[in-house]
C-alpha cells in the first residue's frame, strides 16, 4: 500500500510577518516527517504541535541558510530533540543537513545557547552534517540532492527530493530562480517557490531591492521549468484573508498548472500531482 505523502506548511511568511509564522515545512512520508527550516524562534514548537507532527517521527532536517527567520528556530527543534534523547524516548540520530556557514553558525549557537545536557549531544546523536552542492543523501524514504541556489545576497541552498512514488519534489528556496540550478528542477511534479508580494504590489514591498520575487514571477517560473504543480510560500501578510485567491489568481496569468498559496498549517497532499 502506498504511503501517504504530504508538504504541511508550518509557517508561509517572509522574515517580517507578524500574522503568520516565518516561512518552513515538513514533508511526511507516511510516519516519517523531514523539516525543512524552522522559523525566527520556538514558535516552531508551536506550530508543530499544531499540527501534530510528532518529534520522535521527525528524521531529518534541512536548514537552507543562515538568516533569523531560518535557522533560529532550528537551536529549539535541536533543544526539543536533545530533550527526548535524554530522556530515551528519540530512537536514532538526528541529522541537520546544511551547508558549512549554516553548520558553524548552528553549531556556535547550540554551543553558546544552549545547557550543556543538551550541547551534549552534538556530534553524538544530534549530527550537523554539511553538503556541498550537488551531494546526494536518503532521508524520510526520499532522495534527496542538494544544490547552491547561487545567492547574491546570503550562500543559500534548495534541494531536490525524490517521493518514494517517483514524483520529484523541488524547493528554490527565498530567492529569484538562477538558471544554473535548471538541470535540478526542471521537469518536477511540486514546485515550492518564493512568492514576496503580488506583482501589483511590488512598489508598496519593493521584492526586487530584496532580491525577491513576485507571484507573477513565481508562475512563469514554474512555467519555464515545465512543473505540474507550483506551491507559494514565503509571502507578505498584509491581508491574509484574501491572500490565498490572490495569489493564486496572479500565478496562474503564466501558469497553466495547479497553483497553491497555502495558509499556515495547511496540509497539501503529494499524491495529488498524479490525478
């Protein structure tokens, strides 16, 4: 029977946002789940409760760069993971991929931040292990590869992953698309891209002085790289009720695909790119 796949969206906002929570998520593949950031704080803790993923299932996590609003919250998943560890109810290891900025940032961070029952267990059972680009790894029953985004701002890293079903599941990270990462994603099922502002809005946000993209961007994007299926995150909060439409509506100008501008928490189902 095949397993139930899922991209649940802990939070969808940029560095900024005070409505939402700072853009992560996790993929679950059946009982597994793999993080992939986590937030500007322990609201991570938070919203995993929220959504009911369970930490002892957690088998993995990915921070992609070393800004606030991404791997803050990662010192508290590490603290919450040592804390099960300590008291025998985590099974395992577990390994933070990241590349070697992020690696000697977490690190310090943990070093400094944290009691030493819990610094402890670095390098021990809690594994902060770099990648390099194009570095290939198995993690939550996926292949995973990992690539430079190539960032003029702040060394930042996407990745590929491989659905145990075959679908290809491709993340860009928080800023503009480079051609150079062309042969990682084109052709996926799942585009996750960054969507700052709607592109009518891009004089009130200013996306590009950011390095950022708008929806509109998003969808030709998704439409260039011949995706079936585009997933908005990392977007403004100025009107949550009506974003989701929005957003939506100025992606699809571009692209014929389904488009998706999840709400914090929401639960999109993987499988949903074969039907």
């Amino acid at each position: 029977m095949e397993k139930e796949m899922e991209l649940i969206m802990l939070g969808t906002g940029h560095a900024m946002v005070t409505k939402c929570y700072n853009a992560c998520f996790a993929l679950r593949m059946g009982e597994r789940y793999f993080l992939v950031d986590a937030g500007g704080g322990n609201g991570i803790l938070a919203q995993m409760e929220k959504a009911k993923i369970p930490f002892p299932k957690v088998q993995g996590m990915f921070v992609t760069h070393a800004h606030t609003d991404h791997i803050l919250g990662a010192v508290w998943v590490i603290r919450k993971v040592a804390a099960l560890m300590r008291q025998g109810d985590y099974a395992g290891n577990f390994i933070v991929y990241c590349h070697d900025k992020v690696e000697r940032l977490l690190r310090l961070m943990c070093e400094e931040m944290l009691p030493r029952k819990f610094s402890s267990f670095l390098d021990r059972e809690v594994i902060l292990e770099t990648v390099k680009d194009g570095d290939k790894r198995t993690a939550a029953g996926m292949a995973v590869t990992f690539f430079d985004i190539h960032s003029v701002k702040e060394k930042q890293f996407g990745f590929l992953a491989v659905l145990p079903d075959g679908q290809k599941f491709a993340c860009l990270g928080d800023e503009p698309f480079q051609e150079t990462c062309r042969a990682y994603v084109a052709g996926c099922d799942w585009l996750l891209c960054e969507a700052f502002c709607l592109d009518r809005d891009k004089e009130i946000f200013k996306p590009y002085e950011k390095k950022h993209s708008t929806a509109l961007d998003a969808g030709k994007v998704a439409k260039e790289l011949g995706a079936r299926r585009l997933a908005l995150y990392h977007m403004e909060d100025s009107c949550l009720t009506q974003r989701k439409e929005r957003y939506i509506r100025e992606a699809q100008i571009h692209f014929g695909g389904k488009v998706y501008a999840p709400d914090d928490l929401e639960r999109i189902r993987l499988g949903a790119a074969r039907e």
